[in-house]
C-alpha cells in the first residue's frame, strides 16, 4: 500500500474516482458501480482485479469478451498449464521458466527431468488442465519481498524463477499468484479463479533456449491458443489447418520452387529451375516499375573492409547478427549485412548538387545474417537473402513530396501482387536519439502526412523509433487475416554524420541531406513465402513459372498441339507440352497439382475445328476457343494482373 494518507484520482466512463495509492483495482471499479468486469486498463497495462493501483489517469474497464481480456484468459491459461505440468511430472522435476501471452494464446518454457515432451504428451496435459479448472480454485494474487521470493523458489527448486528475481530492479514489486497448491512468479493480470477460463487447445512443442541464448540450457517450449467461446477456437482451429494446407515449405517442395539443402547450410536458399522462373518475372517487374520512377539501379559487392562496418556502427551495434569477420592479406572483411555504406560510396563519388536530388538509389541486394538456427523457418526468417533495398538522398525541403511518392509506390506496387488491406505503422522519437528537434519534426511529419493523404489506417508507436530516426512500417493482410510486415520507410539522421555527406545547395556551401532507407516488399525470400501461402501456390496469372500447359488427348493430336504451343510462345507467355502417353485425366490431375494456371486441351475436335478446349484451374472449363482469342483472354488476365 501507499503511504498513509497518500491519494490518486482516476477517471472511470467519466467519473473521477479518489482513492487511497495501492488499492486493489477490483475496489476502485467497485466505487465506480463496475461490478462484472475482469480487470482494467490503466494506460498500456492491463491489471487483474487484485492488483493495486499505484498510479492515477484514465482507468477503462475491460470485461469478458473485450479484446484486452483475452491477455487476461491467456495469461491465466499459461498457469493452469504449468500447474498441469507440475501434477503429471512431480513438482520438483519440473522446472519454469517464461510463459507470456501471445497473439492468439500462450505458451510457457520449462525443464522436466527425465522426461522430454512431445506432441503426443499434449492430450495429457489437456485433460489435466480441464480438471484442474473444473476444481474451479480461486486465483490468489500476493507481494512479497525479495528475500522471501528467492527461499520460496528455491524450496520449489525453480533455479530459472531465482534468475529471473535477480534481474528484477531493486525498487520494482516482487508478486506471486497462488491457485490451490501452485505458485508462480508472476505480475499478473490473472481471471478470479481457474473455473473461469475458456476454450483452448495445446497446439505444437518446439525446443527454446533460456533466454534466447544458444549457450543457454534449450527448453521445451509448449503452444496454446485460447478464447472465451469454443465457436472462436473452432474457427481458429480451422485456419490452422487451413495454414498447414497452405505451408510455403510444403508448397516449395511440391512445386518445385526452392529447396534449403543441410549439406550446403541451414537457413540459405537454393532456387530451383520453375522458381527461378517466377523470381525472373518478379525482379524484372521491380526494375521496370523503379526505373519508371527515377530510380538508379546498381550493384555492390557482397563483401566489405572491416573498417567500412566499423565506420557504419554495424561492428559496434549489429555484431552479434554479422558472419564472422574473415582475414584477407592481412586485412578484415565482412560478408554484408546491409547494403547501406555502399549506396553511399556510390553517392560520395563525387561532389553533389542540390540539382542531383532526390537521389535514388535502388538495389536487389543479396545480404547475409546470423540467425539462430532455432528461428530458422522456410523462407520467412533465412541466413541469407535478397533485399529489395533503396535509399534515397534528398534536401530537407523535399522530404514531404518524398515521403509521399514512396509510401504511394509501396501501396501501389503491394496492390500488384493482390494485397488490398494495410496496417500502418508510424514510430516516432524514442527518449534517447540523435539529431535535431526540426529533423525529428520534420521527418515525423512527413511521414504522417503521407499516411493520411492515402487514406491508410495506422497506428502511433510513441518511442518506437530507432535512435537514428522515425519510421514507417507497412503490414499486409493475407487470404486468412494474418498481418505480414513488408513496407518499411526508416528516415536515418545518424550515417549521413557518421560518412559525412554532403551536397552543395543554391548558395554554393555544403550541406547534410537527409537519407531514407526503403524496401517495399522486404526481401524477396520472405515475400515469395507470403505470396504462396496467400495464394495457396496457385499464383496470378503473371506470376505463374508456367502459364499454360498444352495437353494432347492422344498421339494424332500431338502435331496440332505443336503448333498451339509454338503460336503461344510466340506471343510471350510460358507454357509447356504435355506429351507423354498418359491418361488426359491423370494429366490434368498433375497440372492441378502443379498449380497450372491454364490447361488447353487438344482432341479431335479441336484438331478438326483448330480450336483449343480451355480450362482454368480457378474457373473450371472455360469452353472452346481459338488460339487467338486464348492469347488475347491471357493477354488481358496478365495486362491486369488479376
């Protein structure tokens, strides 16, 4: 509790509520007439009923159902399953580490000694947590002193939890919640009581280093996800197959488009023959769409001195994500992480003029990174890959028309893939930072301005910006909702200093520019893994490694067929010939398999009226047509990009 006497105010749907500091919240929604809430948001913390309230400001109720409850469920859920673990294991053999919320559940890291979980174990443990909330104990909420923490935990041999308590600062809160015989370490915010949790279902086990520390102990980490109604987890459970089924590592192998071999290395791809296809059309898009807008495209190395990383700050802030450094005739170098310093080498070259910017320098740059091989997964988080990098160099006056074109660009370009829904993101000063106020306010303006001219929805991260500057972040909405971050616009005041750039202005000085760094679709590894999984592989028809496949029914129908597929090629689309002595209906079946968009198909009747039979692997039979009217369908599918 507070000291005696000492009183805050909170404002409740209006009302100001004076309380005594370190009331219970549950008490203080009581003074308010609340009675049937779960908790309260107090700023950006979410607190349970029993938490006291230490501070005053805008209190807002949060009952079941409300999106801020299911933090509430899910935290509660994470306990109920550690306290299952601990009643099939032994108490004393399972050891906790973390368990948080996430977005659609929870998980929690432990340790069991003499036994390793699997997948199979999760039935068990479920049925376990279904009794241990049918038992319905009340969820008990107490602060304790340091002192009595680390004995209570290491009476419970929970050797994470003690490590845990050391790193709490001296003046922080120390709190546990107890239900029934269980305890935890915990800040909360916890249901009631056990009876009150929802649906949930324990999903998949993976292994987690303590801490996220390869030379940590590797744990087990366990995966829930939970709602209030079993309606909700139902559908959720549906999207998860239906994810499963749209896998872009299953997608990868079946369609031939990559491979990730061990024996080359964990985490770098390999393009196959049909995906390098489809990267060609992609990347030559790009170019295309890059040089209609003033972009300069280059190529830099993939290796740099050791001095250039040490000059950029990467040796003294990105190390730890950086390949070791080789030696070279005495001198260091380092495989790149960023294509950055050499954008800049190409814009120092020579002297610049105000009239030069905005200077665009654009890249598909392939960079490496040390990921743990732990988060390594397909082609979303790899070792190495292909940035569609930019960065452009301007004068303070022109970063608003800048900010505007690019973020314009980003939306437009996404919209060419098929992508129609955006979250924005906007990061403004974080409390430590270099430049300028007016560089801060310019830059965040900037950006602002652009995102509300388009018409985007967005959201305010106070503080998230880098210590270089403020961003933008884009994320795009796939087929089954599920947000995917590509976009980013990074304003950076720091390597313009660190490289000393300049440019000569209308009064013939020298002055610093302004640098942004741009990628819209992030890299082209991660973005070929959205794409598939948000078109389940069957890819737009412009996109596609083969447009169309030509299928003779038979072997008098081949000749015919020859010269359909030759009269295709020649009007540019991709398109093969299947003809081989099969079944027509075991080559349709690989066609689909294979995602084909378009199959023309040649009999007798064709050959006789020198038309083809079409089908389309989204439409279904799309009747006869002659080979001209086929390429001028395709043409127009293409032309839109539909």
């Amino acid at each position: 509790m507070g000291a005696m006497g000492e009183r805050i105010k909170v404002f409740i749907e209006g009302k100001e509520i004076e309380v005594e500091k370190g009331t219970p919240l549950g008490e203080v929604l009581k003074r308010a007439g609340i009675r049937d809430a779960l908790g309260g948001k107090l700023g950006d913390e979410i607190l349970d009923l029993q938490t006291p309230v230490r501070e005053g400001g805008e209190l807002k109720p949060v009952f079941k159902g409300d999106p801020e409850s299911l933090e509430i469920l899910r935290h509660s859920l994470a306990h109920i399953m550690a306290q299952a673990l601990k009643e099939i294991y032994g108490t004393r053999k399972v050891h906790l580490g973390v368990g948080p919320t996430t977005e659609e559940g929870f998980y929690y890291d432990v340790e069991v000694e003499g036994h390793r979980i699997t997948e199979e174990d999760l039935p068990k443990i479920e049925e376990k947590m279904r009794e241990i909330i049918r038992r319905d104990y009340p969820i008990l909420r107490r602060e304790i002193s340091r002192e009595e923490a680390i004995k209570l935990f290491e009476d419970l041999k929970e050797k994470y939890k003690i490590e845990i308590i050391n790193r709490i600062p001296q003046d922080e809160v120390i709190s546990v919640y107890e239900q029934g015989d269980f305890v935890d370490l915990c800040k909360g915010p916890h249901l009631p009581s056990t009876g009150q949790a929802g649906a949930f279902k324990l999903m998949s086990v993976s292994g987690a280093y303590w801490m996220g520390r390869a030379d940590q102990p590797q744990l087990t980490r366990i995966y829930g996800i939970a709602f209030w109604e079993e309606e909700e987890l139902k559908e959720r459970l549906r999207l998860h197959e239906e994810a499963k089924r749209r896998d872009h590592r299953r997608l990868g192998r079946e369609l031939e488009f990559f491979l990730i071999d061990e024996e080359v290395g964990p985490g770098l791809v390999i393009w196959l023959p049909r995906g390098a296809v489809y990267r060609r059309v992609l990347e030559d898009y790009w170019k295309e769409e890059h040089i209609k807008r003033g972009y300069q495209l280059v190529y830099t190395p993939h290796v740099g001195r050791s001095k250039l990383w040490e000059r950029s700050g990467h040796t003294e802030y990105y190390k730890e994500n950086m390949f070791p450094e080789m030696e070279m005739e005495g001198e260091g170098y380092y495989v790149k992480p960023m294509n950055c310093p050499f954008h800049i080498a190409i814009y120092k070259s020579r002297v610049r003029s105000y009239r030069e910017l905005p200077m665009k320098i654009a890249e598909l740059g392939t960079v490496y990174r040390y990921e743990m091989s732990g988060v390594l997964h397909g082609l979303m988080r790899v070792r190495g890959f292909t940035q569609d990098d930019a960065h452009i160099i301007c004068t303070p006056d022109q970063v608003e028309g800048v900010i505007k074109e690019t973020l314009e660009f980003a939306v437009s370009m996404l919209k060419d893939f098929g992508f129609n829904e955006f979250k924005v993101y906007l990061s403004t000063r974080p409390e430590h930072a270099i430049g300028t106020n007016e560089q801060w306010e310019r830059s965040q303006s900037a950006l602002r301005e652009a995102i509300e001219d388009l018409g985007l929805e967005y959201e305010i991260d106070e503080g998230g910006g880098a210590f270089y500057g403020p961003k933008i972040d884009v994320k795009i909405r796939d087929a089954l909702g599920r947000l995917w971050q590509c976009s980013t616009i990074q304003f950076d005041f720091n390597l313009p200093e660190r490289f000393d750039m300049t440019y000569v202005g209308p009064d013939n000085k020298k002055h610093r520019p302004y640098m942004i760094h741009r990628a819209i679709l992030g890299s082209i590894e991660r973005f070929t893994g959205v794409l598939l999984e948000h078109y389940g592989g069957l890819l737009p028809l412009w996109l596609s490694p083969t447009q169309v496949r030509v299928l003779p029914i038979a072997e008098r129908h081949v000749s015919y067929a020859k010269k359909v597929f030759s009269e295709l090629e020649r009007a540019g689309f991709r398109v093969e010939m299947d003809e081989r002595e099969e079944r027509l209906g075991a080559k349709i079946r690989e066609a689909e398999l294979m995602k084909i968009p378009y199959l023309a198909i040649v009999g007798d009747r064709e050959v006789e009226t020198e038309t083809v039979s079409v089908r389309g692997k989204r439409e279904g039979n799309l009747g006869s047509m002659r080979v001209e009217e086929l390429i001028e369908f395709l043409r127009g599918k293409v032309e839109r990009k539909e």
